[in-house]
C-alpha cells in the first residue's frame, strides 16, 4: 500500500487540501493526516500542533501574545499551538511549506489554503474515492495524545466521536506512537486497524511518563519478545525505515530481518518515510558528489526497491507517484 504522507508534500504544503487531492491523483491508496486538536476540541490535521513552521501565524499581529514556550513529551518546544486557539481562529490562518529551503517549487503554493479539519478530510476522501472509483483509505496518525490529556483534550475520545461514523476498518486505521491510546480507541468501539509507531532510538512518550527512566524503549519492542507482545495488542508496527535499512557496511545499503520478524508474529508493517531528496536518503544512495545539495535528488528508485524487497506491507511517501512506480517495477 503507497500511503500519501501528510497528502503529497513534495509537491503542496503538507496537509492542505490540494495536497491530499493531488495524492489520490498520483495514485496513492491511502493518505495519513497527523491529528491535533484546537481549544474547543475541534481536531485539525497539522505536523505538530505546534504551527510556526506550517501556517502563517507568525504574520498575524492579532496572535503575537499567543506565543509561547511548553513541553511537549519532554522537548521543549517555543511557538504557536492549536490548543491555544478556537477553530474559528485557525482558520484564519494560511498553510506554508515546511520545508522551503528543499522544496521551493511547494513553496510558491505558500498562503494560498487554509487548515483542514479531520472531518473535511474525510469528506475529501470519500469524494477521491468515487471519482477515481476505487477503494481509498485514511490511515490517522494521532499526535501527542499523553499531552493534549493532560490539557483536559482527550484524543482518543475526539477522533472515535469523528471517525466512528465514517467508515470501519476495510479503510481506517489509527496509528501512534504511544500505544497506550490505541488501546483506548479500541475501548471506544472505533472499528480500525491499530498500528503502533517506533522510532529507531528512544521510548514512547506514554510509556517514558508513566515509567520514567524504567521506560521500555522501542529497540526493546523490536525484540522477538516485544514483537510477541505486541501482537496481542495491535494489529501492525510502522517503523522508521532505518531500522529496515542495514547501513552497517561502508558504501553499501542492505537490509534488515524485521519485516520477517513481525510478520512472523502475524503483525503487518509500514514504514516511514520514502523521499528522494539527498537529505533524507542513505548517505550510500545520495548525489555522486560533494557539492550535491541537500534537496537534489539522489539514487531514490535503489532505496526504494530495497525497502519494497522486504516484504512491507505498506510504505509512507512524500511523492505518491514515485512510490507507486517503485512498486509497479517490483510487481513486473
């Protein structure tokens, strides 16, 4: 499965409704939002609910005194955030690219849309789905669901009170990386595929609040045992393509068990993210020299066919179409 990663942002500023179109244009069968919520428990689809990066805040004179500094899951973050504003007031605002140093032709788009909420993303969806006649899916990640708690801005109960009604799990799914409110979903009776976020270093927040240094980390969730554990509890694992990626050799690029290894345990397995900026591929794959910039593209199509070759069952893109044609080349 080629998911659309936040729509298609190597060509729109992410999360924007032509983002999402244009994914389901190049071929995507699915497109993840990242879910937040704003003061009066709207839920919005943005990278973080901190929007500096993302929207025009910043130029809004009327929203100077809204900045400021918090800790969101143990970083310490300086900005604007949706939770301090009613949806009347972010949809005032207008989306940017979040990247305009790589990707300058998605910049030119800068100012030109306004935030989606999660409901206008799935009427979007269902639209996409009968114009281009074939089944569609919304893979929704939520974001930072321990700290919007702790705000009186339960997560889990806003998305199942949104997604509930939509649809059910032949094309939702709910993914996090704190496992701890997929399971309240479930509790919730949202019919979706559950799917557990890792990182390639590092613990759940969830888990680093309630345990501390004790905290089980996500290298130790990848063990043969934690795999077997969390069988019992999800239905699948997205894990950072690193971790797919053996990078142990010099000048070459191989790959892991992992993708075995869970299925094995009968867990499916995304990974996360496919781009072919230089910046964000293997250093093996990148431009042939030295003066190559961080946003030309480098060897993208090896990196993608060696992630493909393992067997993952679905892949998360930036540029829906590349992805879609690496898988084409694969099944030929």
């Amino acid at each position: 499965m080629v998911i659309g990663h936040r729509g298609a942002p190597g060509y729109r500023p992410e999360h924007t409704r032509s983002s999402y179109e244009l994914a389901f244009a190049l071929g995507a069968d699915a497109v993840e939002p990242d879910i937040v919520a704003t003061q009066d428990g709207v839920l919005v689809v943005r990278h973080e609910n901190e929007i500096s990066r993302t929207t025009d805040v910043a130029r809004h004179p009327e929203f100077v005194a809204r900045r400021t500094t918090k800790q969101i899951d143990g970083s310490s973050l300086t900005g604007w955030f949706t939770e301090d504003f009613t949806w009347a007031e972010l949809a005032t605002l207008r989306a940017v690219e979040r990247l305009p140093k790589l990707r300058q032709h998605s910049s030119t788009f800068d100012g030109t849309e306004p935030m989606l909420r999660l409901s206008e993303l799935l009427e979007l969806v269902d639209a996409a789905a009968e114009r281009t006649r074939r089944p569609l899916r919304l893979v929704a990640e939520i974001k930072h669901p321990t700290h919007f708690a702790s705000i009186g801005l339960p997560l889990d109960e806003l998305v199942a009170s949104v997604v509930t009604p939509w649809g059910d799990r032949s094309r939702l799914t709910v993914e996090c990386f704190e496992q701890t409110v997929l399971g309240r979903v479930r509790e919730r009776g949202v019919d979706a595929e559950l799917v557990y976020l890792l990182e390639a270093t590092g613990a759940a927040a969830d888990l680093v609040a309630r345990d501390g240094s004790a905290a089980l980390s996500y290298a130790e969730q990848l063990t043969d045992a934690g795999l077997a554990r969390l069988a019992r509890e999800v239905d699948g694992i997205s894990a950072d393509k690193s971790l797919l990626l053996d990078t142990s050799r010099r000048g070459t690029v191989g790959v892991t068990d992992l993708v075995a290894r869970a299925h094995e345990h009968g867990l499916t397995v995304f990974t996360w993210t496919l781009r072919p900026e230089n910046r964000f591929l293997a250093p093996a794959h990148r431009g042939g020299t030295e003066s190559a910039a961080a946003g030309d593209w480098g060897d993208w199509r090896r990196e993608f066919d060696l992630i493909l070759s393992t067997g993952v069952d679905g892949v998360f893109a930036d540029h829906a179409d590349l992805a879609v044609a690496a898988r084409a080349g694969l099944a030929g």
